[in-house]
C-alpha cells in the first residue's frame, strides 16, 4: 500500500487506517491528535458508529423496529447526540443515565429503562419524563413500580425482562441470560409475573424482553434465546395479556482478537426468517445494542514512557491504566495495541503496563513491539466499556475524548484535571 492509495482499515476497524506509516482515524492524524490534546486519548470515528448502525438498519428494512442503543457501553453526550440524530432511542440503567440522554436530545418515548435495582426515585424521574417503558427485573420491582405510578396519578408501561437460561458462550461476567444470574425473571415464573403485573393498576404491561450476555460471537444462542421468548409470547397472550413488543436486547459481539461474530444484518436476516416462521414478523421489535455499535469506532491513544527489560518479562509502561482501560484488568480482555507511527526493525515482546499501582494494571501481555520511549501507541477496539467504566483510581484524571468527522476532530470531553478529582472533597 502507497500513501496514495486509499487507505484499508485495520482489521476489524474499517475507519482506523495507515496513511503511508501514519495511522489515522478517518481523515483525521492520529499523531498530530496526540501532540495536540495530550495522552491518554479517547477517539471515536462518527462514520465506524454510523455504519455500525447501519448494519441494523439495514436487517430490519421494512419492519416495525426500533433500535436502543445501550448507552453505558459509551455515554459522552456527543456520542448519544451522534445516535439520536439518526433516530435512535436508548436503553438506561439509571437517573444518571436518563438526564444524560435528555441533555443530548433523546426522545424520552424511545427510551427504556433496564437494571436490577431502580429506586423509587429513578422510577419517578423516568415518569415524569414519560419514559417509553420499564425492563422490569423482579416481581417486587414490579410491586415498587405500581405503587411509585399510583402515586403520581399514572400507569407505568411495563415489560419483564426473562431469563431465557441459554449460554450466550462469552466470558463469565459478561454473561447474563443463565440461571444463576442476578439478572430478569426465570423462565418458569413468568407467565405468574405477568399475570401478576396484570393485575396491577398502576401498571400497563407492554412488551417482553430479555439480554443474555455481551461480546456474544456465535448466531445460535440468540436464535435459541428467540425460541424460548417466543413460547412465552404464545403463553402469556394465550393467558389474555398482549404483549405489544419484543425486545431481543443487545450483547453481539465485536472483533477484538480476530473475534467473527455475525454481521449485524446477516445476524437478523436469520433471527426475521425465524420470527416470520412462527408468525411473529409483523410485530413491535426492539433491540438494545452497546458494544456492537461503539466498540470498534475508538482508539485510546497513549505515550510510551519507559521501557524496562527484564529478565522474564519486558515491561513497555504507557500513560494510559486500569482505570482509562478496565477492561484486560476485570475481564481479561484483550485490545489490539498499535504503533501510530510504526518503526522500522526487530520487534521485542512486552507486557503493555499502565503506572497505576497493582499487578492487575496491564493493557496487553506479550505484545510484538518496536517502540521507543516517547512513541504514541493507538489501543484499538476502545469504544465500548472503557470510558464508561474509567474512574479516579490513583488520583489520576480521567482522559479527554474526541469526536472525528471525516477530517474534522471535535474535543467532546475534556481532560479532567486533578482538582477536578477531589472537588467535592473538604478538610475537616
Ligand atoms: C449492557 C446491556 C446491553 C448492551 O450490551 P452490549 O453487549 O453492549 O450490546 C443491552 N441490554 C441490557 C439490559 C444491558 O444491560
């Protein structure tokens, strides 16, 4: 490849692309981004989140469906604006989220709220907004619920979230629709939550969901998933409760390590034909996806900042952490980890490590690198569930992020700086 050819994306991440031996990020210089905003540095391509949402839109052409972006997989203001301009609505799993969402312009009719354990006072913003429905976990939220709805004079719309109990085959903390998971109603006590959300008048049951993991790579558990929701759609309306939609949740995964999950249009022409087998096509569908639409539209951008060979191990120590990336400390995960302008000669192996002061702070074990200290290295696949989750751990601020827009680079969050961290603290 020459510099004038049009730059291919790295694997896995079409907008993320070398231009000559500079990796770039849509038009934008990933380099001059660095020097410019300093590291750690959160980037999203605008087109990689639009043509992920694309891939939906496109399996769900000419039904009724609306698709609930999972907003704590990336919940910069900017981001969600990005969604709800291209018609999104958005799946919350708290009143921080909900003001979020309303602070970058969601419809509150297109949001639902999902999550164990609502308070009676999230459950009261998300009413007084008219929020478009309650996930409903358990039969006692259901209780909380109605009497919350009475209270304000009002009928919450409802849907129970079910536990399919198939193995979505992803990482243990990720996995969500299996027995023994806190989350949704058992298979076996549905139809009774249903008939008893029925009977509640400050209830009005609308749909039925269910979400059984993250990072799912395989079509099967959702095609088996569909199956098991779709006998308890029969069942509960055989027992004279329409249900109106059918939320399939979110969970598909994203290529991190040369991961295949499906294509989400190629994943939903399967999961339609189903639907339309068993005569449920024509139905309200909603899907709550995450990481499949921000995942690969990131980068985290860091600095080399020493290099220390061992005797078992290389360390390369790079100013991003645990805390910027939680993901390889709580799951092991695995990002790709990328020169931005790559070197030429013998790459050595190293452990990508972060300053913050526990074993569990690397970003990559064994990497092939030809580094110097000084050199800005890209992680890739850091849409998703990296500045969601990144905290103050070390006193250390959280990092700036960036939207691009073909060449443009717009700064949507600012670094935090270290007064920021302890604002709200005081000496006695
Ligand atoms: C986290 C979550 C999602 C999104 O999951 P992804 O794997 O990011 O697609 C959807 N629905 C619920 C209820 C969730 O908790």
């Amino acid at each position: 490849m020459n510099a004038t050819n049009t730059p291919q994306g790295l694997p896995g991440q079409p907008h993320v692309a070398y231009q000559g031996e500079q990796l770039m990020l849509e038009g934008v210089n990933l380099s001059d981004l660095a020097r410019e905003h300093g590291t750690p540095l959160f980037a999203y391509s605008k087109a990689a989140m639009l043509s992920a949402l694309a891939a939906y839109q496109r399996g769900f052409a000419g039904r009724q469906a609306q698709i609930c972006y999972a907003m704590k997989a990336n919940s910069n203001l900017a981001v969600l604006q990005v969604f709800a301009e291209a018609g999104c609505g958005f799946d919350i799993v708290s009143a921080g989220e909900l003001a979020r969402v309303l602070a970058a312009g969601a419809d509150p009719a297109k949001v639902i709220f999902s999550g164990v354990g609502k308070t009676r006072a999230e459950m009261k913003q998300a009413l007084q907004i008219g929020i478009g429905c309650f996930n409903v976990e358990s039969e006692a939220e259901l209780d909380v619920l109605n009497t919350v709805a009475l209270g304000m004079g009002k009928q919450a719309p409802v849907s129970l979230r079910v536990n399919p109990n198939v193995d979505p085959k992803t990482h243990p903390y990720i996995s969500t629709g299996l027995k023994g998971n806190k989350f949704g109603i058992a298979h076996e006590d549905t139809l009774r939550a249903y008939q008893h959300a029925a009977s509640l008048p400050g209830l009005k049951v609308v749909g039925i969901d269910c979400h059984i993991g993250s990072q799912i790579t395989e079509t099967t558990p959702y095609l088996d998933a569909m199956d098991r929701m779709l006998d308890l759609v029969a069942d509960i309306e055989a027992a004279g409760i329409p249900i109106h939609h059918i939320d399939f949740g979110g969970g598909l995964g994203i290529n991190y390590n040369g991961d295949t999950p499906p294509k989400a249009d190629a994943l939903w022409a399967q999961l339609l034909a189903k639907l339309d087998a068993r005569g449920y096509g024509q139905r309200q569908l909603m899907i709550e996806p995450g990481r499949s639409l921000v995942g690969n539209a990131g980068v985290c951008l860091t600095e080399v900042l020493y290099l220390k060979p061992g005797e078992q191990k290389n360390f390369c120590i790079v100013d991003a952490a645990m805390n910027d990336l939680p993901r390889p400390a709580m799951y092991q995960a695995f990002h790709q980890i990328v020169p931005v302008t790559p070197r030429a000669g013998e790459a050595t192996l190293y452990d990508v490590v972060g300053p913050v002061c526990e074993s569990g702070d690397w970003i990559g074990r064994d990497r092939a690198l030809q580094v110097q200290t000084g050199d800005t290295l890209a992680v890739l696949s850091a849409g998703a569930y990296c500045m969601s989750m990144a905290s103050n751990y070390n006193t250390r601020g959280r990092a700036a992020e960036i939207l691009v827009d073909k060449a443009q680079a717009h700064l949507i969050r600012q670094r935090e700086s270290v007064f920021d961290t302890f604002a709200l603290e005081q000496l006695v």
